[in-house]
C-alpha cells in the first residue's frame, strides 16, 4: 500500500509519496517491505498507488533491485484508474483493495498479504502466513508494542492462543500498548465476500481498522502474529527522525536499534554509484552514518548523511538527517533538523537551537525544524527551532538524478 498522501510528514511530502522517502542515507521507506518480500521467496507483489507516484516509480524500476523484473509475475504497479463502476481515487487501504478487487479475483490467491510501505521492521513473512493457516484464521495480524503513542494505531486484545478479542481503531483511550504493525494477511476469498456484503449494506469502506477488522474480529475470525524485533512507524516527522537516532543508538538502549547490514537479509534498493565518502583533515565525525559520495570537512556528530552531502569548513551538523547532495557552507550549524534533497545552508547561517549539546530525554523529540526540497537558506539567517520551510518552487527531481553538490575547499 503505497498511495497514501503523507501529509503528516508536512513539507517532506509535498512532491513524493511517503514511502519513496530517503532512510538511512542509503535506502527509501518502501525497500523495507520489498526487501522482506523476496527474502520471504514472494513472486508476486503488488504496489498500490495514488499520491505524487512518480519518484517511486523512478525508484521501483520495475523491480530490478529486488529481482522482481520478472516475465511472469514479479512486481506489478496499480494506479488508480477510472472507467468502471467503483473506480477512481482511493479514500483508505480497504478501499483501495476493494476498487482493484476485480484483478484479485482473477489472480485467485489462496492468501493475500498487505503490507504498509512506510514502515521500517525486517520480518520473514512466511512465519505469519504459516501461523496464518494454522489457525485458519479469515485474518492474521503482526502485532508489536507502542508504549509511547498507541493511539496512532489499531489497539489489539489478545487472548488465548494467539485469538484477538478486541480491536480498537486509533482510540483515544487505548487499552493497552499491543498495536496492529500494519502487516495483515488475509484469507482473500473471505475478504473479498466480507467487502461485497460490507459495500452493500453501504458501510464505508476505508481502511481496514473502520469496518473489515472489527467485523472480523467480533466473529472471532482474527489471530495474532507478535513481532519481537525493531520496528517503527515512520510516517510522522517525530518518529521519521527519532528513528534514525535510533539507528545511532540514542533511542534510551544504548545500542543501534536495527541491524542493516545482516548478510542473509540485506536491505534491497536501487542507487547510483557515488565514490567514496571523503573526510578531509578537518573534519570530525562523531557516531553518525557517512553514505558515499559525501565531503566533509567540518563537524558530524549524531547525524546521518546521505550521498552527496557536503559539509564544509567550521561548518556543524548535529542530531540531524541530511538528504542527498544538501551542503552545509563554512560556519553554518544545523541541529536539530531534517533537511531535503539539494538544500544550501549559506555560510554563518543557523538552523535549530543555539546549543544542541544540552541535556535532553532521547525518548522525547525535541523540536524539529525541516527544510524543504532544494530550498536556500541565506547567509548568516536564524532558522528557530521547529520551523518549516517550504520547498524551492522549481525543485524536481530524487536523488539518483539530482545534480551533485560540491563543496569549495
């Protein structure tokens, strides 16, 4: 499910799709899903669409990456498209479903599995297809905790054997911190028959959580797949930037929140090659992710660059999240922030607090300001704390066609 507008992810989102942007400096959100899919031996994947969908299909390539180019099967894209009856524009992840229902029942799966493209988890998706069958459940969901913000999600009751006896669609009190992780796999004919009867007592049919998985849920037809690892939503600004951090190992554990470098799971993805990054004598580099092709001559602490990214002399970055070929001038500091694909911080300027080296509850974000795609912030200019700045007006293009920045010096 890749269609959604992302609007929680304010400027980040204006002119892409959530889940074609950039994570890690090396990956985009939507390789998560697609990486677990072809370590879990799945030939035939699905990508839903709808918002701005023409950066992730720049990135999807037909699938190459993940070895889904394939003449029968493999990936395969579905726009929204009118001319049928119940076409057009999605509203939500049922609807969404249900207006391409006709393809599934051509293609006639025994299970369907759908899965969100803006989270970041590594998980074998056959484990749950198989506890699926097992239990011949009409719906199988990943469960995971969210101490912090349940309300955000499904809010899931789990009783004996692995039955789910309570499903609350993003209450605002939740009973307790078990949350659907937006990965659902379905007995497809049930869902199909259950949406047909749905559509015709004239429910609406928008996400899952409003109709579908209550009704299920109420006829004790859902189980329970408890998902032990890392995984994080990353569909707010918030949680986008504390799970990088967390990467870094500043999430409160002391330890890198996700292992992206495991030989048997590698994270798939589809990138032009970039030289290796150079970090000059001047520079000091502090627990942070350096991608290739960046050049840094200042101070990196707590960050995360990605290609291209230039930092130059008595230039700072601290605590931030820097896109592809951004360039941080002489004397400028950035703390505190996220900042898109090309922005130039001219020199002496301040982005963030004046002092990011204080104390500070890792659990809790502090105020973050982000910059907008190709945006040019002045020389010697104050941008606060939690700012947003919009986009530049003729920005285009993702990173793998961007013209790379360079640094003087």
């Amino acid at each position: 499910m890749a269609g959604g507008k992302g609007s929680r992810m304010d400027v980040l989102t204006e002119t892409r799709a959530k889940p074609a942007l950039p994570y890690a400096g090396a990956y985009r959100l939507i390789d998560f899903p697609l990486s677990n899919c072809v370590h879990s031996a799945l030939a035939d994947v699905w990508v839903v669409e709808q918002f701005q969908p023409h950066a992730l299909n720049d990135h999807l390539i037909n699938g190459r990456p993940w070895d889904l180019d394939r003449t029968s099967g493999g990936l395969r894209i579905m726009p929204p498209f009118t001319g049928d009856e119940g076409t057009g524009f999605a509203e939500g992840n049922a609807d969404a479903i249900y207006r391409n229902r006709r393809f599934v029942r051509d293609f006639d799966p025994d299970v369907l599995l759908v899965l969100s493209a803006d989270h970041v988890y590594t998980l074998d998706y056959r484990d749950v297809m198989d506890a699926h069958l097992e239990h011949g459940a009409a719906v199988t969901m990943v469960t995971t905790r969210a101490p912090e913000n349940p309300s955000r999600f499904g809010v899931v009751q789990v009783g004996d054997g692995g039955r789910v006896t309570g499903f609350d669609y993003k209450p605002e009190r939740p009973r307790g911190d078990v949350v659907a992780a937006e990965v659902f796999v379905y007995d497809a004919r049930a869902l199909l028959d259950r949406m047909d009867a749905l559509a015709a007592d004239g429910a609406a049919l928008k996400d899952f959580g409003d109709s579908i998985i209550p009704a299920l849920v109420g006829e004790g037809r859902a189980a329970a797949f408890p998902l032990d690892g890392y995984w994080r939503d990353v569909g707010v600004i918030e949680s986008y930037w504390a799970s990088h951090m967390e990467l870094l190992g500043l999430g409160g554990g002391g330890a890198p929140s996700l292992d992206l470098d495991r030989p048997e799971w590698p994270i798939l993805t589809y990138a032009t090659t970039r030289r290796p990054a150079l970090v000059a004598a001047s520079a000091r580099i502090e627990n942070s992710l350096v991608a290739p092709g960046c050049t840094v001559r200042g101070r990196v602490v707590d960050s995360v660059l990605s290609p291209g990214v230039v930092i130059e002399d008595s230039a700072e970055v601290r605590n931030a999240v820097l896109f592809h070929d951004a360039v941080v001038r002489r004397g400028a500091t950035v703390a505190d922030a996220i900042l898109d694909v090309r922005v130039e911080v001219a020199a002496g300027a301040t982005i963030g607090p004046p002092d990011a080296t204080a104390p500070r509850d890792p659990r809790r974000p502090p105020p973050l300001a982000v910059v907008g795609r190709g945006a040019a912030i002045e020389a010697n200019a104050r941008i606060a704390p939690g700012a947003r700045i919009a986009s530049a007006p003729d920005s285009d293009g993702e990173p793998h066609t961007a013209k790379r920045a360079t640094g003087n010096g």
